[in-house]
C-alpha cells in the first residue's frame, strides 16, 4: 500500500512538472513549424495544380505567376473568362470532360485552405510575440522574431547568445557549404527577410545585419528579463540609420 502511494504520488508530481513546463516558447516553436509545414505542403501541390492546370489551360498558367492568385483565379474564372482577360481566341489545352476540371478545382480548393490557414497561424502568431516578446517583435516584425527563437529554442537562450549568432540564424546550410566547398561565406540567414536588408544594396546588406542584429541582442535580453519596452525605440533608430 505504501508503494502504491508513493507511485500515485510521483505521478502526479511528475504530471503537474510537465503541465507547468509548457510555456509560450513551446507554443511559438510549434507554431513557426506548422507554417514551415504548411509552406512546404502548398509549394509542392502548386507546382502540381500549375502542371495539372497546364494541360487545361496553358496561357493562364504562364501568365499568372503569384502562386495565391493563380489559385484564387483557377477557383473562380472559368476557362473561358481567363481567356477573354488574355485576349486570347482559342486555347492550346485540351477539352476536358467536367469530371476532370473538378479534380484540378478541388486541389486548387485545398491549396487556398492552406494558404487560409498560414494567414490564421500568422495572426496567432503576432498575438503571442507581442504577449511573450514585444521588444524583438517590434525591431523585427513576428515572423522573423518567431524563427529567431525558434532557432535559438527559447527566449532565455535567445537572451545570452552572441549578436553575431542572431545574425546568422537561418544561414546554416550556406555556412555548411562555405566550410565545405570554400563558396563565400553568408552574411546573414532569417534576417535577410528584414525589410531594411531586404532593400538595400548588396554592398551595405552585411553592415545593416549587424546592426539589426545587435538591437535584436538587446531586445532579447529586455523581454527577457521583463524591462521596460524599448523595440519601438530601437526599430526607429535602425530606420533613421539606414531607411
């Protein structure tokens, strides 16, 4: 009985430890990859749909190169208003029987319900940065922040590491090739996606890396341990810099 008692017992601490552990990095982590799962899916299947659709319609599917609206229109044009918009006479695709069209509509139809679900993912996301991390979400926006943690597996670990390593999250695989093959080394992995970076000359991109990088540092480490907000601060002196 004894036993037994210190059995139910170590359960419930054991189950109480594991409830308690789960925290908000958990819930961005897993949220960042269900995007990345996500992406992953809609890219294989629209490069499927645009394949499948070119038998159909090939001057539509050339002509379209956004892979959203390519859905959207397949789902509501039909052949014929997509030909009048190209001013197109005749088509180069076959004449499909209306069982087969369906087919290709109904992939186009679960492409769009993913791409309707990343959308809802992305605004779950924003939500939960701007609870856990508001300071590097401010700086960099959710997306890139959320990778950034993921990346570094917490908010706490994101908080002591390096500028440096912040500024080349994302880079691994070219940071693999560079010490493999001797190709140049890459200068910044997710923060390429920052729109101070992602405009600028390619001669000034590795400068304003570092810099973003460097704020981001100091965001991380003001979220995590609770300070005052100072990311809008820090995005405004960025954008004086370098907008």
């Amino acid at each position: 009985m004894e036993w037994q008692r210190l059995r139910e017992k170590a359960f419930t601490t054991t189950k109480e430890a594991l409830a308690a552990s789960v925290n908000d990095n958990h819930l961005i982590i897993q949220a960042v990859a269900s995007m990345e799962d996500l992406d992953r899916t809609s890219n294989t299947l629209i490069k499927r749909l645009r394949e499948w659709y070119s038998l159909y319609g090939p001057e539509f599917s050339h002509a379209v190169t956004d892979n959203e609206a390519f859905t959207r229109r397949v789902l509501e044009k039909s052949k014929q208003e997509q030909l009048q918009e190209l001013q197109c006479k005749q088509s180069m695709g076959a004449d499909l029987q209306e069982q087969d069209v369906q087919e290709m509509l109904a992939l186009a139809g679960m492409i769009r319900a993913m791409h309707e679900e990343r959308a809802r993912l992305e605004r779950y996301l924003e939500t939960i940065m701007q609870r856990h991390c508001p300071n590097i979400t401010a700086i960099a926006g959710p997306t890139i922040a959320a990778r950034l943690l993921q990346e570094a597996g917490s908010l706490r670990q994101l908080a002591i590491i390096q500028a440096s390593t912040i500024q080349m999250y994302g880079a691994e695989k070219a940071l693999f090739r560079h010490l493999k093959t001797g190709a140049k080394p890459p200068k910044h992995g997710h923060i390429i996606n920052h729109p101070l970076i992602a405009k600028a000359q390619a001669k000034d991109k590795g400068k304003i890396a570092r810099a973003l990088a460097d704020k981001l540092s100091i965001a991380a480490k003001v979220d995590y341990f609770k300070g005052d907000p100072i990311g809008d601060e820090l995005r405004k002196a960025l954008e004086e810099r370098f907008g």
